[in-house]
C-alpha cells in the first residue's frame, strides 16, 4: 500500500461514518465514470495472428460451430431427461 493511499485511509478513520459512506459515495462515482477501456491500449487484429494455432485444427469454422451446438444440443437433452 503507498503511503499516500494510507494517509488517506487514516484521516478517513477521523471521519463519521456518515462521511465515510459520503466518501465511498464519492470515490466510487469517480472511478465508476472512468472508462475501463480507456484506460486499456487498443490493439489491431494482426496482432493476434498466430495465437490460437491450430485451434481447430484445419476444420472450417462453420462446421466447428455446428458440431458445438449439437454437443450442446445433446447435453440439453440429456439435463431435461434427467429432470
């Protein structure tokens, strides 16, 4: 923790407690209207190129998606017979 967040914390404690909910009022409306992905550098998609290799091992992306919702298909049916 820096020492300037714990100096923070002890002068919160010399607050009432309704000034501390005052005050976590305030800071979590700051930090709430704060972007997150501003904050986060932005990437190009040639940047993943070659992550995932052989992710789906050379099977067309349509046909992998079609065999996952089938998978899914069948467990659903599977959970409902159960029941």
């Amino acid at each position: 923790m820096s020492p300037q967040l714990e100096a923070v914390l002890k002068q919160a404690q010399g607050l009432s407690t309704s000034e501390q909910l005052q005050l976590i009022e305030r800071l979590t409306g700051q930090v709430s209207t704060q972007s997150e992905t501003a904050r986060l550098p932005k990437r190009k998609a040639t940047e993943f190129y070659g992550v995932a290799p052989n992710l789906l091992s050379g099977m067309d992306a349509q046909v992998w998606v079609s065999q996952l919702r089938d998978e899914w298909d069948e467990r659903e049916s599977l959970l409902r017979r159960q029941s």
